[in-house]
C-alpha cells in the first residue's frame, strides 16, 4: 500500500534586513518636525515593513545623548544592521540619508 503524497510547503521568503533606528530631537522645533517627516517618507518609500523607528526627546530623556554619543539634534543613530551609523541634520537629503543606511537607490540594501 503506498502512502499518500504529502504537498511540501515552499521555502519561507528570504528575510529581509531589519533596521533598528534611533532619531535623537530636542523638544517639537521645526527642525525636529522635519526630521521626523522626512526619515518617515524615506523608510516607507524605501524600507516597508522593515524597520523599527524610536523617537527619543533629548528634553524628556537627556541621560541618553551621553549614552549614544549625541552631539547634536537631530540626528539619527542606525543600530541595525551594523556598523552603527550617525547621520546629523534634519535629513532633507534624501541620497545622504540612504548613503547613512546602506540603502540603494533601487531599494535593496
């Protein structure tokens, strides 16, 4: 008697890089609001459903710019997928940011 065929389930997609990302800001300035609005546009344009985005305010929590070598506002730390990277300013250069990220134009990283 032979067995029934079992249907094989197709392999489970790549995974996808997943980034970890921390914006430093200080307070609701327009810097920060920019900031804030042009990383958001740039990783859903370019990174959907692939990463992680923290906001930290240096007013409410100012014992972490010591602990992450903060310098300046904003700025953005990328702690995944290594190396860590700092981008400063308020990330209205698109091709600048995706350089900071390892982000290819064409969307792959």
């Amino acid at each position: 008697m032979s067995r029934p065929l079992r249907k094989l389930r197709p392999p489970p997609p790549a995974a996808q890089p997943r980034y970890l990302l921390r914006l430093f800001i200080a307070g609701h300035s327009y810097r920060s609001k920019q900031a804030i609005a042009n990383l958001t546009r740039i990783c859903e344009e370019h990174l959907p459903g692939q990463y992680e985005l923290a906001v930290v305010d240096l007013y409410q929590q100012p014992e972490l710019a010591g602990a992450s070598q903060i310098v300046a506002v904003p700025t953005l730390v990328k702690q995944l997928p290594a190396p860590v990277r700092h981008i400063l300013g308020d990330l209205a250069d698109k091709q600048r940011v995706l350089l900071g990220l390892d982000i290819s134009t064409s969307g792959k990283p």
